[in-house]
C-alpha cells in the first residue's frame, strides 16, 4: 500500500459530503437500500470516496440482498485494513480504506466464493470509475 493519506478534520469536512464525512470519519452507515451502488451493474472499479484508492471491482461485485453493494474480495488484499469492531453489542469486523483509513462497511463470513466472504459496504464511501 502506498503511503497514508492524513488530513485534518477540516480538510476531510471540506473534501466530503456530509454523508460521506459521517460514513468515512465518524463509521457511520446508510439507510439499506438507499444507496447509489447498491443496484448498480456497470463494469468498473469502485474507488474509495475520501482518497482514491481502488478498492474493490465490479468483477467481485454481487446481489446479496442486505441493501448495501457487496463484494466477495477487495481488487488487492492490502487496499482494505480489518479491525475488530464491538458496538452495537456484538462483534463484527469492520473494513477501512488501506491508505486513508476510512470507514467503508463491514465484511461477514457469508458469502459466496472461494473465500466465502460478504463485503458488505456502504456506496457513500465509494466513486465509481467505469470501465472504458
């Protein structure tokens, strides 16, 4: 991974959208079903909105039916950090853009693939580049 992006609270609230600030800065969510990616079938790569990182491709792109576009793997193992997250009360793991470390979603153990994993993860937190 390259080298991390680090920027002050009022660089990152004048780079992004409100939403995107509480989704990326604060590890917030959006409402199931609402976001722009979530039905979207295009062939491209989904950068990550704070920095622009390649994060995930259309290719690893599945309809899991949870609401939020889901991925079976990121484009490159190290484009995502995994952390332990505990609120809410149970125990998830909460994927973070590698280079900016913002909050992107989550990945669960269900789904489909060689690895079978869901990258559950929200499309305020990705740019969409289509493919040429």
């Amino acid at each position: 991974m390259t080298d991390k992006l680090s920027l002050t609270d009022a660089e990152w609230r004048e780079r992004l959208s409100p939403e995107q600030y509480q989704i990326l800065r604060q590890a917030g969510t959006e409402r199931a079903f609402t976001g722009k990616y979530e039905g979207n079938k295009a062939t491209g790569v989904y950068m990550c909105a704070g920095c622009g990182t390649p994060l995930f491709s259309s290719e690893t792109k599945y309809n899991s039916g949870s609401g939020w576009p889901s991925y079976t793997a990121p484009v490159e193992a190290d484009a995502v950090n995994e952390l332990t997250d505990v609120s809410h009360g149970m125990a998830r793991t909460e994927v973070r853009c590698a280079k900016c470390e913002g909050h992107l979603g989550h990945v669960f153990p269900d789904g489909p693939g060689p690895e079978g994993l869901r990258y559950c993860i929200n499309s305020a937190s990705l740019d969409f580049v289509p493919k040429d």
